[in-house]
C-alpha cells in the first residue's frame, strides 16, 4: 500500500495542486509537537524536491520556532474527494522572513496575501504515499476570508504589534526572530 520516492513526481504534483488543504508538522527535541492545517493557496512546488509555503498570521507561531532550532519539517496531503491517498513530504526546511534576501523573490511567487509573516522552504529528502482509504470524503465549498479580512484591517502596523505581542516566541518560550533585523 504504501510507497517511496526520492522525489515529488509529475503525478504527485498534481494531487498537491488539486488540495485545498495541507497539513505541516515540526518539533524541535524538546518541545510539544505542532501539527498546523494550511489552505489560501499558498504552496508552490519549486521542483522535485523542493516545495516553499507562505504562512500568514496567526495566534501562535510554532512553526518559525520549531524549524529554527530543528529543521526537520513533514508536509500532508490527503484526499478528500476522488480516489483514496495520504501524500506526505519529509525534509529539511528553513524559515524566510521578511527581513531576509531571499523574500522579496519567493513571495513573488504567490498572490499576495494580507498579514504574510514568513515562507517556509522545504528541501524534502522523501516522499511517501499511502492508500488513504480510512480518510472521509468531504465536499469543498470555499474559502474562508475571515483570516484576510483580520489582517486588512489590522494593517502592517497592527500586524507588527500583533507579532511582537503574541509571536515572538512559542508556546515552548522558543523565539521566532520574527521582529529581529538580522540573525
């Protein structure tokens, strides 16, 4: 049932393409597991072994914490519809914030989404499939904008409080570096 792969294949890319939703998983050694759904269409397949993800606000910011201290990332599709599979993509990630030279030309890659605090580059070193077949099928009605429109109206100085008050650190006391100019 399951399979593995050295890299995302042309017909792996597709599935990725057609999700709505992903999941992304990190921990550092000692921290609690975060396990974070993903939608906005905010992946990009760079090639077959690399994938970014552009990650907006939100009320925690595990993720950034997790990956700077462990890099270790694992990236979930599944289907919801259609023939049954689990797609998982394991690797190495780094987090980009908006500070860093390489912003500017991986957030060029998405339509630009209000509150964008960090992308995520993932290197994956494998793929694994699985059947999937326990997985409910759910019918996709839309997008939810409550998200965006927060982040509208909060705007970059709203957002860059929010960052300092509630992301600068995880829930584990691990810093973000999120406001930092440099590291």
């Amino acid at each position: 049932m399951g399979k593995q792969f050295t890299e995302i294949s042309g017909q792996l890319q597709q599935f990725i393409q057609q999700q709505k939703i992903f999941f992304v998983a990190t921990a550092t050694a000692q921290s609690r597991v975060n396990l974070s759904p993903k939608g906005m269409d905010s992946l990009r397949i760079l090639g077959p072994n690399r994938v970014v993800w552009l990650n907006v606000t939100g009320s925690g910011n595990e993720t950034a914490t997790h990956v700077q201290e462990n890099p270790r990332m694992t990236i979930m599709f599944t289907a919801f519809e259609g023939a049954p599979m689990i797609l998982r993509l394991y690797g190495q990630a780094k987090v980009v914030h908006q500070h860093d030279s390489e912003w500017n030309a991986l957030y060029a890659l998405f339509n630009p989404l209000p509150g964008a605090r960090q992308i995520f580059d993932l290197q994956v070193d494998l793929v694994q499939t699985s059947c999937g077949m326990a997985v409910p099928f759910f019918d996709y009605v839309e997008e939810r904008e409550q998200l965006k429109d927060w982040a509208e109206k909060q705007g970059e100085d709203g957002i860059k409080n929010y960052w300092e008050k509630k992301n600068q650190f995880s829930i584990d006391g691990l810093p973000s570096h999120i406001l930092d100019s440099g590291r």
